[in-house]
C-alpha cells in the first residue's frame, strides 16, 4: 500500500502501527478529515514524547527513579512544596537556578534532586546524574580533562549528589572547581546535595578559597536549603547504633525503660 511506504519514508511509524484500528473507527463514528489528522498525529507526537522522555532518563544515570509526585511533603513539614516550585519549571534551565540541599541522611536530598532533574527532562533538557566521588576520581586521573568534562558540562543539569561524604585526596578542588567554573560561565544549573555545612566545604576540600569559589558561583543565581528531621529510611524507628538495628519508637522506649529497671536493681 502506498500509504504504508509513504508513512515509513516519512518515518512515522506510530501513526503507521495504529491507522489500522483508528480507520474503522473514525468511519464508524463519522469523524472529519481533520480530526482523523490530528489524532493520528497527536499519537505520533505524544509516543516520541514519551521515546525522548525515557532514552534521557536512561541518560541520566540516575541512581533509582524518583518523581516530585512521590515525595511524601506531609513526613517533611519543614519543606513546602512551593519551596522547590522554582526549580520545577524551565527556569531551572533559564535561569540558571543553582540548588545546595543539605540534611542528614534519609531526608530525601537525592529524591529531591532527581525529581527536579525528571522534571527537566519533562519539559526538554537533558540531565545527568553523579556524585561528588565518582567526578572527582574519575576527573583526577584523566589524561584529556577537557575531554572528560564534556559528559558533565554538556548536559542542561549537574547533580553532584553525597558532596562530603568522604575526604578527598589533593587536587580534589581543583577538579570540582572545573566543573563548576565551566557550567557557571554556560549559565547550566548544578544541584548539590550535602551533610556539610558550607563552611567545611574548605576542610572537605582541603582548599577553602577554591571552595569558597565553588560556593560562590553555585549561589550567585542559586539557593541554599537546609533539610532536617528524621530519617525517611527509618520512618517511624530509631536506629540503634549498638546492634545496627531499627526499633520502633515505641519499642525504644521500652527498651530505654527496660534499661532503667536493670540499672536501678
Ligand atoms: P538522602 O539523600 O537525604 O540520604 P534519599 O533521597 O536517598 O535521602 O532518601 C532515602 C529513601 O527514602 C529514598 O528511597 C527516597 O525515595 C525515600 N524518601 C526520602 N524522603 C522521602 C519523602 N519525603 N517521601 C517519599 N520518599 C522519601
Ligand atoms: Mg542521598
């Protein structure tokens, strides 16, 4: 059939998979020419909408899917939805919109970062995903650093995800400040997520001027947030760091009442 080769050569192959059933059916129920036109290609749009969607999440390397959808705002009052409004939309992208998230772990700063980076993706960036570590490292020892920055710099969103969890070795700032630097100048907006607070940035470092530049830049068109309260991973528990444990709250009462009774026989 000509229609089929023309389709193919045109290369709309969603239209081309579901005209066998829309036919019949817009002859059924007497639909326009032109209403016939535009749910076919609206078809065809919204299925490469969806291709793009996910070959760029599959870009992104993100650690574990997470959407803003699913982040329970009720566990963490001290968050607002509005909060993060402003890093939802293509602002993020044109404004340049920096984010540092810092907290204590389980309070959801990756989840936060990647469900702003999904959102991107949403409305027709790219992202990518990787943490402060695995950027340092692989940026220390590559031969081309202009080259090994290109993955890191090209992309619409940076999250530099767990910065400060471990002691880099020297020349771990220099790196970060390439990164930084580079993006800074391209106006491409970074999301960090932190346990530290800014100020031992410099210790975490070992360079406090080039950290302080880091800062800098990330929070001349950026915010700071501070997270706090429970762990999410432990929702409702206690982590005993005796035994490695989680006991629920009720259960580490007993057990702190438990330990008085022993200590006072
Ligand atoms: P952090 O990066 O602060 O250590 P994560 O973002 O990794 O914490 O959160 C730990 C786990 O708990 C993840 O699986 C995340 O999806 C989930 N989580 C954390 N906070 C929330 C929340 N408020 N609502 C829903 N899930 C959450
Ligand atoms: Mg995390």
């Amino acid at each position: 059939m000509a229609l089929e080769m023309l389709l193919k050569r045109l290369g709309l192959s969603t239209v081309e998979r579901v005209l066998p059933q829309m036919l019949p059916l817009a002859e059924k129920q007497q639909w326009s020419y032109s209403q016939l036109l535009e749910c076919l290609l609206s078809e065809e749009v919204a299925h490469r909408s969806e291709t793009r969607v996910n070959n760029h999440i599959a870009r992104a390397k993100f650690p574990f899917e997470a959407t803003i959808e699913t982040f329970d705002f009720t566990f963490r009052s001290d968050l607002k939805r509005q909060m993060l409004g402003r890093f939802l939309g293509p602002e993020l992208v044109s404004d340049n919109r920096s984010l540092i998230l810092e907290g204590p772990p389980g309070t959801g700063k990756t989840h936060l970062c990647i469900s702003i980076a999904y959102k991107a993706i949403q409305n027709g960036f790219m992202a990518r995903f990787t943490t402060a570590a695995a950027l340092i490292n692989e940026l220390k020892v590559a031969g081309d650093l202009n080259g090994a920055l290109k993955p890191y710099v090209q992309p619409h969103v940076l999250i530099i995800d767990e910065m400060g969890y471990l002691g880099y070795g020297s020349g771990a700032a220099d790196v970060l400040f390439q990164v930084v630097d580079q993006r800074y100048l391209k106006g491409k907006p970074i999301l960090f997520t932190t346990n530290k607070a800014l100020k031992h940035w410099g210790r975490v470092l070992h360079d406090e001027e080039l950290a302080r530049a880091i800062i800098d830049r990330t929070l001349h068109h950026g915010e700071y947030l501070k997270l706090d309260g429970p762990s999410y991973r432990l929702k409702g528990r206690t982590l005993d760091l005796e035994t490695g444990t989680p006991k629920s709250n009720k259960e580490a009462a007993k057990q702190l009442t438990d330990d008085k009774e022993v200590s006072d026989q």
